[in-house]
C-alpha cells in the first residue's frame, strides 16, 4: 500500500494530536526523526526491506508533520513506547555443535588478508595474522548458521571482524603486549545470528565491532516469512 498517496489532510494526525501542529510544514529534522524510526524498525523485524524503502519515499515527499505521522503511527517509537526487551543472552555453543576443523582459513604472513561482500558465512573461521592483516567482513554476509564461530591470532599483526548491527556478538580472549577487543551486542531478534570472536593477540591487534548502518536482512526476512505463514494457518 503506498501510505504516501493515503496521506490526507483529514486523516493525517494520529487520533487526538492538536490539528494545528499536524498542518506545520515539515523541517528536515522532522525528516529525519521519522527516518531514525523507520530504520530501527527495520532493524527490530517489524518493516520488510521493501515496506522501508516505501516509507522513505514518502518520507522524503512528505510536506507537513501530519504527512509524516502517517508513516510511523504503528511503530511502537511514535507512541513513547520501549522497543522490545532484548533476547536472552546468547549460550556458547555446546561441544560438538560446531565443528572443531574450519570451514575456512584466513591466513596473512607479511601479507594482508580480505574476505568481505555477499558470501556465505561459514559455521567457523579461523584467522592468521602474523606481521600481516586479516579483514573479515560480514556485514553483507548470507547466514545460513545462527551460531558463527571466529578464532582469530594475531602476532605481530591485526585481525579486524566486521559485523551487522542486529546480531549478537560475544568474544573470550586476550592479549600480551597487544589488544584483544570484542564490542559486545545483543540482539532483539531471538533468530539473529550468534557470532563469537575468541583468540588471541601477541604484539597486535584482534578487534570486532558492528559496521553501522548494516543489518542482516535474510533473518529478518525469514521471520517475517514464519509469521506470514503461522498467520495463514490459523486464517
């Protein structure tokens, strides 16, 4: 449904908003606060990839703040409601759920390694940097496991871990002489992937952290598809 071409004076103002603000023309701060809500949506599941760019178009042909509300009058945001309470706090996988031998080996000797863009991420990584680079970005990636497990060593070296930022991400290790920094996150999706960054760096660097503006639509997709069809069942 194109919300923009249903955005008439009469019905723009939720129920109860003052009439008067609702025909004040729209700043492009009120842009880009209706814009902020429409993305964390995206992210919490509640708008298809589709049903988002949609509403961003209007958004940006919107003139009045009452034009505006229409997009976001049921998302919980436009109503000073709480997103939803994150999931529980992700178990690290039990012995023999992951397979002890890598489904990939990313290895940097004086040397720079990448491995980034629309490609599958593999159940686990291992990653080599020894006076070398290691990038792994899965910011793009197609998850196809909802436990990834990443084992990354750097000697004299750095290896970077790149991820979207609606999953959830955990990290166990150290460092000597070095740095050894996981950015921990929790999703809200109880589907999201569960990525784990355990290692260790000797006189370097092992670092993950969410890459902004990325988000696994895949999962979100599925969800949306599982709903859909519980939906259909019981209609």
């Amino acid at each position: 449904m194109d919300l923009h071409k249903h955005a008439q004076p009469q019905d723009a103002a939720p129920r109860g908003a003052d009439t008067r603000t609702s025909e004040l023309r729209a700043s492009d701060t009120d842009r880009d606060r209706v814009a902020d809500m429409l993305r964390e949506a995206l992210a919490e599941g509640r708008l298809t990839a589709d049903e988002h760019a949609e509403r961003v178009e209007g958004v940006l042909a919107a003139k009045t703040v009452g034009e505006l509300d229409v997009f976001v009058r049921d998302l919980p945001a436009a109503h000073g409601l709480r997103r939803d309470a994150t999931a529980p706090a992700p178990r690290r996988p039990a012995a023999g759920a992951i397979p002890a031998e890598p489904d990939e080996n990313v290895v940097a000797v004086f040397s720079s390694a990448v491995r980034k863009g629309r490609r599958r991420a593999n159940r686990r990584i291992h990653a080599y940097a020894v006076f070398g680079s290691v990038e792994i970005d899965l910011s793009e990636a197609v998850f196809e496991y909802q436990q990834v497990v990443i084992k990354a060593f750097a000697v004299f070296g750095s290896v970077e871990v790149r991820v979207p930022e609606n999953v959830s991400v955990r990290g166990a290790g150290g460092s000597v002489l070095g740095s050894f920094e996981v950015h921990t996150l929790d999703s809200a999706e109880a589907q999201a992937p569960v990525i784990y960054v355990d290692g260790w760096a000797v006189l370097g660097s092992v670092e993950a952290r969410p890459r902004r503006g990325k988000v696994v639509a895949d999962i979100l997709d599925r969800v949306h598809r599982k709903v859909e069809k519980g939906l259909r069942k019981h209609l």
